[in-house]
C-alpha cells in the first residue's frame, strides 16, 4: 500500500512515554488514519512475461510434440513424479513416493491427498490410472509419450491414494514417467483426440499445475494466472503470459523496453550484446538440447510402406555417408554458436555425462571435402558439366534442405550446408518454413534434408524411444513420436536392453551402444549440443530456479522449476517490511517527541517493491 503524505492542515503529533506509560495522540487527519482498510488502493499483480519464439501444435498434452507446447503441458498439469531442480534427478510430485515390488515389476505410487483441479474437484490415483489406460487403449493418446506405456500390463487405482502399474517386463524409466496426468472428469467424454476442442480452455483450462491457462490466441499469447491451491503453494507471481514473437531479434528488443521479461534461445551475437546492458542479466547454461541435420533414407510408416517424397538417391548409405563427410560441426560451434556449444555425437548431450555417448577416434566421421568426393566417384555419382552429379540412375543430385524460417542458427547453417554440398556436387534447394509447415513436412516424409533438433530428458529412454521403429507414425501421419524414421532391428534390440536393465554402468553400455548403431547408418548428423544462452530483467526479477543448480538454465528445463520459482525484485524486502504501520508503537525507556510537519515525514513507509510499481 502506499502511504500519503500529511496533509498540510495537520500541524503536529506528540507521543509522550514517562514512567513506563504511553499517550498515543491520534494522527487526526493524516489519510492513513481516516482511510477504510476496505478503500486502501489494491497492489498490481505480478506479471512474468516470456519472451516464446518457437511454435506451439497443441494444447492437447497427449498429441503436444513442439517444445514450446510441451513446457505448457508442464506448467499447468502436475506428473507422478519430476525431475528435481538441484540435480534433476527423480523427486516427489504427484506421488508422495513410491515402491516397486522384489521382482521389479509392479510399481506402487502414493498419491498426495491436498491437490485438487482448479475447478475444485480432488485429484485422486484414478485421474492418473485415467490417463496412463487411455494411452494405453487409444492409438492418438500415445502420440507425445507412448514410449512410455509401450512395456504396461495393467494400470489400476485400488483407491484415491494408490495406484499400481504392473509392466510386462523390467522397465528402468518408471521412476520418472514423463507423462502429464490429466482430470479423468473433463477428458473422459473426449471420444476423439484429434477433436481441435481438445485445445479449448474447457478442457485444458483445468489442470493442477502452478499455474492455470486462461488465454490462448493463436500465434500472439497465452496467459497463465497463479493456481492459489496448488500442492506446493501458489507461485510468487499472480500471472504467467507466453508472448509469441515471429523471430528472436523482435523478442530482444521488447526485452530491452521492458516489454518482456525473460527470453531464452539467444544467438550468441544477442547473448553478448545484452551483457552489461542496464536492468538486463545473462545467463548461460549447459543445454539439454542437440541440433542435427535428418537424412531421408527411404522413410516409411509404423506399417513399413514409404511415404513422403525424399530423394530416393538418399537410400545409398554411401551418399549418406559422403553428405555427413562434408559437414562440418565444428564450424557450426565455433562461427554459427560463436563457441556457446558442444560437438555433436550422440543424440544424448554431455549434461546427462552417464549416457552420453562420443564416436570413437577411429569411427569417427571428420570433415573431409576431399574425400567425400572420392568416395562419390568410386561409387558411381558422376559429375555434370555443370559440377553437380548425376546418381547411377541418371537422375541429378539435387536435395531440398528445410528448416525453421524463424531460427537464425538454421538460416546460417543452411548457408554452410548448401556450400559444403556444393563442393561435392550436390545441388541444394533451402526451404525455410514455418514451426507448423516444418512438423508436418517432416511428419509426412516430405523432405531430403532436415534442420532438426530434440530436448533430451535425464532418462536416456525418450531420446533413444524417437529412433525406434515403434516411434514411427502411422499411415495416417498420427499416433506415434519419431525423429528420424529410423527402423533397425540392432538398434531396437539394444533399446530393449536398455529400459529392462537396471543396474546403472549396464544400461549406460546399451544405451551408448544404441546410439554408436544409430551413428553408423548416416541418417542424421548431430551438429552440436547448444548451451542455453537467456537473459532477464533484473529490475523485474531478482532471481529464477534453475536447473540443474547452480548453474542450470531458467526455461529450458524438464520442469516448471523456472516459473514456478520466478522472484518478483523487491519481494524479499516487502516481505521483510510486515505490511503498512498506520499506528506506532514506540517503546523506549526516555520520553520521545515525534513531530510531523505539513506533509514533511512519512512514518514506517515501504520499501519500494513490485506491488508499487505504476
């Protein structure tokens, strides 16, 4: 509350203490004394503002593929369990905790009993059972997360606060279910998933998360407000708003006008421009994300027929191979990334160090421009008049290489691609698109090369689960999450190992293995491992939860950590300060004399703090 000045009529105040006894004369006429608490001026609600440019599919969390969609899933729907914020490692969520039985798989979860939707219903292990058996019974719910359920038996709620899952075989991921749990009242009369009023507010507005959706405008917002009865306590800002930003240049600036608050997913050239500047911090963290480039071999559906229309040349691995010789990741860290990065190997990052995964020295592919031409002539690409090749059939090299229109690293790595191909002899046609356009042309096979790039999770179960032959969608372009439409019977073998194995060093070999599988059949190149270069309004913000501590990113988690623990500046002090002091108590052992003078002094005022804030 702010506290007027004395208006000018009022002279003076004495507050006598002799002997151990207080007079208090009344402020009369001071405005802090005459004004009804009811009539006191309301603080402004705390606003966080991000900065979000990248695209949102879905609001619906079982089809939500996007990155951008999936942290809203994570912001409004609670999960049996999360990854925590200091080490991001399994903690309680939903789940108070957890048992597995001797022979490790039946897996016993208590559900916490104070969380309740925000339309006030309790959320009880029969919303959870809800969701996990309707990924398991409809083809569309598995969409975002099947990888998860593929090895379920059964899934049952013997009461409100249990409920037990019972999987086929030994499953090493079951401590950290990525899979948002939704309230079986609202969804259960949804028949179908592909309904677009699954991304209506009635259905996703009510959730158990810190926060609630209330607004959604396609391509401009969406607005979040504080969920006052979530489990852990509401969230210290009254409000979340996503603001959609058509390029990362546009987002920076309105974060230089205070427009926004917090933006992620800088170029390096931003990151280093925005240090120093005033009211604006910068933070730079280990990334859980891979950049890569997808090769279409010859793709095909969960049904094993081909779809799309990818160059068929692309199904010599010779080709492939020669393509991934020609590129080369360190130019993409050092001039695109500026040095913020990693090489690229495979698709699990350094961050998670227990899974990750480096080709060897000798099986490594360098860059090689010489001999990725030599390997194309000995295998039969002639070169044309013109410099580009001709495959054996007689038909030119000549690829499409998309990627997102709105990224600056894909429209600089394109430029190098299409060089570097160039000087082998192979023609590129770049076709920067949409978020939207880029998802369903990769969905339906619809491209020779691709500018891609997947967050990872602390199980190393999702990101090896995009490269099964399972991860591949239907017939229809539905039902399934994949990355590279890889199918190989090795590969998948060595998955399978991995999720039913559970001593730690074991799996880890299987799962660097599966990737060392993946790596050989040159069907993506894995440029880099990003860092996650952000920046905030520190006149705004004080500070953010990160992930991992202390030295983690402020968005770019497997969590809501960042906007849940987002610091409003001056919300330490305000809090400290107790509230307004509309009468003073002065206990001394001396007599003391206050005077105010005409609107001179204010007595027991505020620090300034973002509830004063105009």
């Amino acid at each position: 509350m702010r506290i007027k000045h004395v208006q000018s009529g009022v002279s003076r105040v004495i507050a006598v203490l002799t002997a151990g006894t207080l007079v208090m004369l009344p402020l009369a006429g001071t405005a802090a004394a005459q004004q009804p608490a009811h009539q006191q001026q309301p603080a402004q609600p705390k606003v966080l503002r991000v900065a979000l440019t990248t695209g949102i599919d879905h609001l619906n969390p079982f089809t939500a593929s996007l990155a951008a969609s999936t942290q809203v899933g994570r912001f409004i729907y609670e999960f049996l369990t999360i990854p925590s914020a200091d080490k991001a490692e399994a903690s309680p969520a939903l789940a108070e905790s957890w048992t597995t039985s001797p022979d490790k798989l039946t897996w016993t979860f208590k559900i916490r009993q104070n969380a309740k939707w925000t339309d006030g219903q309790p959320v009880t292990a029969k919303d959870a059972a809800f969701t996990f058996n309707r990924m398991l019974t409809d083809e569309t719910a598995r969409t975002a997360n099947g990888n998860y359920v593929a090895n379920f038996q059964t899934v049952t709620a013997p009461d409100d606060s249990t409920l037990v899952i019972k999987t086929k075989a030994v499953q090493s991921s079951m401590a950290l279910l990525d899979v948002p749990i939704v309230p079986e009242h609202v969804w259960a009369p949804i028949k179908d998933l592909n309904d677009p009023k699954t991304d209506d507010l009635s259905v996703v507005g009510v959730s158990d998360g810190p926060y609630q959706l209330t607004e959604y405008k396609q391509n401009e917002y969406l607005k979040f407000k504080a969920n006052k009865d979530y489990w852990r306590g509401a969230p210290k800002v009254d409000e979340l708003q996503l603001l959609i930003f058509k390029d990362v240049e546009s987002a920076v600036n309105a974060l230089k006008q205070g427009e926004v608050d917090v933006i992620n997913r800088l170029t390096p050239t931003q990151f280093d421009a925005l240090q120093g500047q005033p009211n604006i911090a910068t933070n730079k963290a280990p990334g859980r994300r891979y950049n890569e480039i997808n090769l279409n071999f010859g793709v095909e559906n969960n049904e094993n027929k081909p779809i799309g229309n990818g160059n068929p040349a692309l199904k010599d691995i010779r080709l492939r191979k020669a393509i991934v010789q020609a590129i080369d990741p360190k130019t993409i860290v050092d001039k695109v990334m500026g040095g913020y990065g990693q090489l690229g190997g495979g698709v699990i990052p350094p961050i998670y160090s227990t899974y990750h995964w480096d080709p060897p020295a000798g099986e490594a592919t360098k860059f090689d421009i010489a001999a990725a031409n030599t390997a194309l002539d000995q295998a039969g690409y002639v070169k044309g008049k013109d410099g580009v090749r001709v495959a054996p059939g007689g038909a030119r090299l000549e690829l499409r290489l998309t990627g997102h229109a709105n990224r600056p690293f894909d429209q600089r790595t394109a430029q190098y691609v299409s060089g570097w191909l160039h000087d082998i002899g192979i023609s590129v046609k770049q076709e920067l698109v949409s978020d939207e356009e880029l998802n369903d042309r990769t969905n339906a096979g619809n491209y020779d090369l691709a500018i891609s790039g997947y967050a990872t999770n602390p199980d190393p179960d999702y990101a090896l689960a995009l490269h099964t032959c399972a991860g591949r969608p239907n017939a229809e372009g539905k039902g399934a999450t994949t990355d590279t439409f890889f199918c190989d019977q090795q590969y998948d073998a060595l998955y399978a190992q991995q999720l039913t194995t559970t001593d730690p060093a074991t799996r880890a070999g299987y799962v660097k293995q599966a990737q060392a599988r993946l790596y050989s059949q040159a069907v993506n190149v894995v440029l880099d491992y990003d860092n996650s270069l952000e920046a905030y309004r520190s006149d705004k913000f004080s500070s953010f939860t990160k992930q991992p501590q202390p030295d983690g990113a402020i968005l770019e988690q497997t969590g809501y950590w960042g906007v849940y623990g987002a610091v409003p500046a001056g919300a330490e002090a305000a809090a400290d300060s107790g509230g307004s002091n509309t009468v003073l108590w002065i206990v001394i052992g001396v007599v003391v004399v206050i005077v105010l003078v005409g609107g001179g002094v204010l007595i027991g005022r505020r620090g300034k703090s973002a509830d004063d804030r105009e």
